[in-house]
C-alpha cells in the first residue's frame, strides 16, 4: 500500500464513499421523481373532474327544466334554450382538453358515447322517455368520473382524510345529487297535473325514500370534515346542503306540494343541488390545494438532496485531502489525538499529511474514531426513536379507546383464536368490560338468531387471511341484540399473520331505516293493506304461472270527502282503517285487499272468475257498507262504487287490469243507478278522444291551428256597433273544427288555459288596434278569462300590462268577461277587480243569472256590464216567465248604474221586446255570426 502514491489512494478512497452515495441518491431522486408524476396526475385528473361535474350539473337543470316544459309549463322554454346551449359549449370545452391537455386516464370511447346520448335525448319531446334518457346520460357521466378517479389512483392518497374526501365527494356526492336530480324533474313535472297517479305516487315516494337515505348515510359518514379547517368551509357548506336537501323533501311530503308552482318545487330543488355542487366544488379545491402543497413539498425535498449531493462530494474531497499533510503532522496528530480519544473526547480526529504507513495508521485512527462515533450517537438515535415509538404507541392506544366504534383484537397464533385488546367503544357497544373477554373466544357475541352464512363468512375469511366485511347480527351482555357492520383484516409480519383487527358499527338504526323505507314503498301506512306497488308485485307473480282466471274489484267510497270536511280528518282516518278491517275479513283466504289511496280499495281474487261468484263476494263488500258505522262518537252509513275487470277477457297484465277497472269504477261513480259496473271495451273510447284532443291542443298555438271569431254588439238606442265578443275557434287539419265546449274545460283541467288565454288575450287586442290604425271608429272587445286565470292574480295583472304595453292598445277599449262561479271567495276576487279597474279596464259578468246568481256581488264588486244570457232570451216572446225574468234583471243592472247586454238575440221580435224592456245592447245571430277577422272588417265597413 506504502507503494501507491497518495493521489491514487485518495481516487480509492473517493470511490468506496462516492459509488453508493451515487446509488442512494439515485434510488431517492428517482421514487420523489415518480411521486411528483404521480401528483401531477391527479391534480390534472381533479381539474378534469371539474369539468365533467359542471356538465353533470348542467345536464341535471336541463331534465328538470324540460320535463316540466314538455308537460306545457311554457315558463321553462327560454331557461331549457339557455341550458342546451351551456351543455354544448361544455362538451366542446371538454373536446378541447381531451385533445390538448388531458392525459390518456379519460377513454374516448365513454366520452363518445356520452355524447351520442345527449345528442338523442336533447330534441326527445316524450316527457317519460326524455327522463329515463336523461337519467342514462348522467349515469354514463357518473362512470366516466369514476374511471378518471380509478384511472388516476386519486384514492391513493396517503393522508386518510383526504382519502375519505376524494371518495365522498367524487362518488357518494355525486350519485347523492343525480337522485336529488331525478326528483327534482319528476316532481316538478308532477304539479302541473291535476291528480297524481297510484304509479306516480308510489315512485315519488320511492324516490324520496332514496334521497332521504342517501343525506341520511352522507351525514353518517362524513363526521371527519369537521376535522377540516380554513377558507373552504366544507363542514358549513355540508350542514347547508343537508339543511337544504331536507327542506326540499319536507316541501314534497307536505300538502301545499301538488298545489305548488313547478317553479318553486324547482327553485327549492335547485337550491339544494347548487348546495351540494358547493360542497363538492370546495372539497375538489382542497383536494386539489392538498396535491398542490404535496409537490411543493416533493420538489423541495428534490432540491435538498441535490444540495446534499454536493455538500456530499465537497465534504469527501476535504476529508480526504488530509491525506497530503506530512508525517510529523500526522504522528503528532495521532498523540494528540490519542490522548484526547483516551480521555472521552471521541470527536478528536488525526490531521495525516504524510504518504505513507502512517498515513494508513493515521486514517485507520480516524476511521475507528468515527465509527465508534457514529455507532455511538447510532445506539443513542436508536434508544430516542424506541422512547418515541413507545410514546406514540400510548397515544395510539389513546386515540383507539376514544373511538366511538368497537375495536376488537385476536390472536391467532394462539388456540381458538382469543380476544387480547378491545377498547372502550367494545365495552360500550355491548356491555362486556375488557376483562370479560380478553383471552376468550368471540362466540359469545354471537346467538340463535345470528344467521349461519354470517358465521360461515367469518370461519371462511379466516381461513383464507383476506380482508372483508359483512352485516351480522351480535348479542349483547345483557341479551340484547343489534345490526353491526363488521370489518375484519388481518395484520402481517414478515409475511406471516399475527393479529386479526375488528371495527365495529353498530347499524340497527340504519337497518330499522331500510325496513321503513320498504314499508312506505309497499304497505299502506295508515291500514298496514299492501298499496298499489304491492299489489303490483303479486298480481304480476301470479300471471307469470299457469293461473287461469282472476278478477279485480276497484272501489271508490261515495262522498267520502265530506267526513273529512265534516268531522275532521281524525275521524275521516279512523273510518279507513274501520273499512279496511272489514274488508279484509271478508275476503280473507280468498283474496287481497289493498289501499291505493285517499278512498280507493282494490281488491283482488285470484282463481275466481265466475259471474255468481264475484257477486257473492260483492254481496258480502257490499254488506259491510250497509252497516252503520260507529266511531268516535258518531254513527254513519258509506257507499261504494265498484268496477270489476277479469283475467284474461279484460286484460292479461296487471296495469291493464287497473287501468279497466278503473274505467268501469268511474262509469258506476257518474251512474245514479248502477253501483257496480263491469268493465266493456267502449269505456275506453271517451279516455281516448280526451288524450287525443290534449296532444293535440298542446302544439296547437305554434301549427296556427287556433283563430278568433267576433260577435258583435249592437246599441239599441243608436243601432251602432259598439263592440264585440272574441270568441276561440280550433281548425285542424284532421278532427276539423273542434267545438270550444270539447277542449276548453280539458284545457282548463290539464292548466294549458294560461297558454290559450294568453293567446287570445294578445289576439285580440292586437287585431283591435289595428281596426283603429285602418281608421274604424274605436271599439271594445270582450275577452272571457276563466276561473283557473283569475285565480292566479300576478299572472294575470302581469299578462294583460304586457298585452297592452305590446299592442299599444287604450285599456278602455278592454273588456273582460268573467262567469259567475268566479266570485265565490270575494276576499280573494275584490282585490283583483279593483286592480283591474285602476287599469281603465271594463268588468262583466257573462252568462247572468245561471250560476250563482248573488245580488251582494254586484253591490260588493266593481262591475260594468251584466250579460243576459241567452237561455232567458230563447223563449221570452212566448214566456211571461221569461220576461219577468228579464226585465228584472235589466232593472237591478241599471238601478247599479251597469250596462245590461242580452245574448242570443235571433229575431227581430227579440230586438223589439228588448228594446220595450229598456236593454241597453244585444248580441246574437239576428246581428250577425261570429266573424272570422277578415268578415268583421266587412261588417264594420257596412255598419258604420
């Protein structure tokens, strides 16, 4: 060695130090280098997600806004416009980063299809099959978000709460808000009918069950983002989208929900979606901020060990530079040092300068020194990390008795597997002390009704060292049972499984949640009978065999409504539940009784057909209404009217069935005679006209199907034209001219008479004040606005301001005929006249005298005119009656200072008798016809 010179062996020495620093400091810069890639990966898949919840929630508004304009609320057309267009410009948005940024996580084949679908439901004019199609486009969207996250490995994240959080928000959330979704456009479509079906009914409830259980689990599980702190918010922002989200549910259980507008029933959903896309907007941004801080953190770390590479090789070349310090300084470096290292400084080192054996004495010195050093402040390193571990152990076993969820702890390295820890959330769940079980098996937890394939998972988990849940039901000390979700993972060492780990749940109240909820979906809360999903599920079963007959029974229970008006609703509910017992006891063994709501009975009897033997069994229904009812006091006597349809003549499934005998049930509630009808096919032709004629009025307005016709009115004192009546005509092209009395009560039924009268109100006003711009003398033109209209007071002031405003039509030349039925709640009518009077506007009363004629309202309202109607004016030559009749009317009118109009003149003898009684104008066929726009002008022309 003393023949090497010291500049090789330094080189020597420089190299047994640099080669496995080199190693090491490759080994580290490449794993930060895969942690960064890592990191970049999913923050790019957060910023994705991003985007591809904003389409989620763009295409949610989109199906709750078309489902209600699709069932004619008109309302929604500009706002449903708008939010196509925000749902294309997304996916072009998205098209873009797919190209450009994202990285190969996103497969372009799902996001293809996504948009195939959306291009399929978007012009869909079906109201059910643009939900369901809406419903599978979301779907698609949600498993799209749930392979980026996969893809991604976003649940890879070492810190456990962001790892709830990316899960919980990226999963749970989002599937949370496309249930909120569906309701949303299901029942705000829902109020713009009338009656809600037995069908729809039961999915309302079915889906309020599945929002309600969702917010329910999501509140369950997200305790930890109270953990959460800084400008984000998530635990406010949680506790508003739960407050929100119950809101809405409260609105759909609550009686104003079916008389509510969709608008509000939308708003309120919207509201707690917004809040829920809140929520994961600010939890996304803190994932996303957490990612962020991480790389920073990486790439710190990066730029640390490379200075330490330097220090590194800078540190070797001055260590072993010494190695050219001279022998006299060496041997007096190794005295020295010597005796310092002898008495306890073992921080003293050799100054070597010479090239040879001392030299290698001098470096052996310093090496043992060092190493002596090193082992030393090694075992002193060693003993602070073992009295760390020890205190970071206690405060584990700490932080695990303060758990509110049992731990549990086995050994089975040692016979049957004992208990050797549980902690206080053990005790408290099932009431056995720690020193109860330690170092005993954990059958006692188990009974009889513990079931056998959940003792079987366990012996099988076991068995094969995997991890696993399950849902089983344990006992407690005091016997006690209760639904615990058990959690189970085996714990390694060196390859070999030396503890088996526990968590317990306690779920009882969960499970006693599912049972409710199957409750409210099948049996009827109030009598316990199936309801109508019920009933579906067994008739259904039974067809499926080789069952060859069956009948259903469908009753309706007469002026029911009026217990409850009566007598209260108490009462009202008391006497259901009477029936029910009644009629379960008449058809038991037999058959099955069912409430589907309200007053309505179903019964069904399988295998019995037979015309003798239905009116037995309807003999016998029919007995218990004939005696008395005696409940809460009160004695009372119920009817019912009962349709009956049979398997298979009248249907060979089970909605067909109800559907017919639903028809015959009404045919018996409209007959005064016939109490129990069977079905017959013709039953159903009325239904069907109703469903055609409903379509059909619905696109009437945009095909220009509909006109106006106008009757004129003719001043008995001057013979001048002073005004007509505008009256709405249907053409079309293939059922011809529809008469008004066909379609304006269903218009009035299905709520599509805001939209006709809308029309006519504008109509007429503008064909009006062009008669004025042609020059003609100016006229009044009488609109009709209907009960349903008038009832909703801002629309109605709101629509006729507009009206005017765009025809610039003078308001006096207005006038609106109302029938009498509107002026049965006069708190409610007062008000809106006067508003309409401050407008200028002319007020009369059509059809006079044939409804409910009161003369208070006539003192008590703003009124102008009084219309005569025609069926006093048809007979008044010959009847004395008829004239009395009408000439009393003619005075009270002007005795209130109102213009009194006779309808239906068709003679000139009406005119002449008219004209004796002092009427003031007339109106009918003598004058002339309603007159399509075009004729009237010609009149107008002739008669002024």
């Amino acid at each position: 060695m003393g023949r090497i010179s010291y500049s090789k062996k330094f080189i020597l020495f420089f190299i047994a130090f640099f080669l496995p620093m080199i190693i090491i400091m490759f080994i580290l810069f490449t794993d930060i280098k895969g942690k960064i890639k890592q990191n970049d990966t999913e923050q790019h898949a957060l910023i994705s997600l991003q985007h591809f919840t904003e389409l989620l929630r763009h295409t949610q508004y989109y199906r709750g806004l078309n489902q209600s304009l699709l069932r004619g609320y008109d309302e929604f057309d500009e706002k449903v416009k708008e939010k196509q267009k925000l749902v294309q410009t997304k996916i072009k948005d998205i098209d873009r980063q797919i190209e450009n940024d994202w990285y190969g996580f996103i497969e372009k084949e799902k996001w293809n299809s996504i948009k195939t679908q959306w291009e399929n439901v978007k012009n869909e004019k079906n109201t059910l099959n643009s939900f369901y199609g809406h419903n599978q486009l979301n779907s698609e969207i949600l498993l799209l978000i749930s392979n980026i996250v996969n893809e991604a490995h976003i649940y890879l994240n070492p810190e456990p709460n962001m790892n709830r959080l990316s899960n919980t928000i990226n999963e749970d959330l989002l599937i949370g808000t496309e249930r909120m979704g569906q309701l949303r456009a299901f029942s705000s479509r829902l109020t713009l009918q009338d009656e809600i079906s037995e069908k729809q009914q039961q999915d309302l409830m079915r889906m309020i069950g599945g929002v309600q259980l969702f917010i329910d689990n999501f509140n369950m599980t997200t305790h930890y983002i109270e953990d959460f702190t800084g400008d984000q918010h998530l635990f406010e922002e949680k506790q508003q989208f739960s407050k929100q989200t119950s809101a809405f549910l409260d609105l759909l259980l609550s009686n104003e929900y079916q008389t509510s507008n969709p608008e509000i029933v939308f708003s309120q959903a919207t509201s707690a979606i917004n809040s829920g896309f809140t929520l994961y907007d600010k939890g996304n941004a803190l994932l996303l901020d957490h990612l962020i801080d991480v790389n920073h953190s990486y790439k710190k770390l990066q730029l640390l060990l490379g200075l330490l590479f330097i220090a590194s090789i800078l540190f070797i070349y001055l260590l072993f530079g010494g190695a050219y310090i001279s022998v006299i300084q060496t041997l007096h470096s190794l005295q020295k040092g010597t005796s310092k290292w002898t008495k306890g400084d073992f921080g003293a080192r050799i100054k070597v300068d010479s090239k040879d054996e001392l030299k290698y004495i001098g470096d052996s010195f310093n090496q043992l020194a060092s190493s002596f050093e090193m082992n030393l402040e090694e075992n002193l390193r060693i003993q602070e990390d073992l009295q760390n571990s020890l205190k970071k152990n206690n405060q584990l076993a700490t932080a695990i008795n303060k758990l509110e969820i049992g731990v549990i702890i086995t050994d089975p390295l040692k016979k049957n597997n004992p208990i050797t820890f549980v902690n206080a959330g053990f005790e408290k769940l099932t009431g056995y002390k720690a020193e109860e079980v330690i170092g005993r098996k954990t059958s006692p937890l188990q009974g009889e009704k513990t079931s056998l394939e959940a003792k079987q998972r366990i012996r099988e988990g076991i068995k094969n060292q995997e991890a696993f849940s399950l849902e089983i039901l344990n006992y407690r000390k005091d016997g006690t049972t209760f639904w615990n979700y058990l959690s189970i993972a085996p714990v390694f060492e060196n390859g070999k499984v030396v503890n088996y780990l526990g968590l317990q749940t306690d779920i009882t109240e969960q499970k006693k949640a599912d049972e409710k909820i199957y409750s409210l979906a099948f049996y009827d809360q109030l009598t316990n009978l199936p309801n109508y999903n019920k009933l579906h599920s067994i008739v259904s079963e039974d067809l499926k065999t080789i069952m060859k007959k069956a009948t259903i029974l469908r009753l309706d229970v007469a002026r029911f409504k009026n217990i409850n008006h009566a007598r209260g609703f108490t009462l009202g509910d008391n006497t259901l539940i009477e029936l029910a017992k009644r009629l379960y006891e008449t058809v038991k063994g037999e058959g099955i009784v069912s409430r589907q709501y309200g007053d309505k009975f179903t019964i069904y009897l399988p295998h019995i057909a037979g015309k003798e033997e239905i009116q037995s069994k309807i003999d016998n229904i029919q007995a218990q209404f004939h005696k008395p009812f005696e409940i809460d006091g009160y004695t009372f006597y119920l009817e019912a009217a009962i349709g009956v349809s049979q398997y298979p003549k009248d249907g060979t499934d089970y909605i067909t069935l109800m559907q017919h005998a639903e028809a015959a049930m009404f045919q018996a509630k409209e007959s005064n005679d016939e109490k129990l009808v069977y079905y017959q096919h013709k039953m159903n032709r009325n239904f069907e006209e109703e469903y055609v004629i409903e379509n059909n009025l619905r696109v009437a307005i945009e095909k220009n199907e509909l006109f106006l016709t106008y009757q004129p009115k003719l001043n008995l004192k001057t013979g001048e034209i002073t005004g007509m009546e505008a009256l709405i005509r249907w053409r079309h092209p293939e059922l011809g001219i529809v008469p008004p009395i066909k379609f304006i009560p269903l218009a009035e039924k299905t709520g599509l008479i805001y939209k006709l009268g809308e029309w006519v109100l504008g109509e007429a006003c503008n064909q009006n004040k062009m008669l004025q711009i042609q020059g003609f003398d100016p006229l009044v033109v009488s609109v009709n606005i209907s009960a349903r209209q008038f009832s909703n007071k801002d629309y109605l002031l709101s629509t006729i301001d507009q009206i005017l405003t765009e025809t610039d039509l003078d308001a006096k030349y207005l006038e609106i005929e109302l029938t009498e039925s509107v002026f049965q709640n006069p708190t409610v009518v007062k008000p809106v006249l006067e508003e309409i009077k401050k407008r200028n506007i002319k007020v009369s009363i059509d059809d006079f005298g044939t409804g409910y004629s009161s003369l208070s309202y006539l003192k008590l309202f703003p009124i102008d005119v009084l219309k005569v109607d025609r069926a006093f004016i048809k007979d008044i030559i010959q009847s004395q009656n008829d004239q009395k009749l009408t000439k009393s009317m003619i005075d009270i009118g002007h005795g209130l200072n109102l213009k009194v109009i006779a309808e239906g003149v068709e003679t000139s003898s009406h005119i002449e008798l008219l004209k004796m009684l002092e009427c003031d104008e007339v109106q009918g066929y003598h004058i002339a016809k309603p007159l399509t726009a075009d004729e009237f002008v010609e009149f107008i022309k002739d008669n002024q």
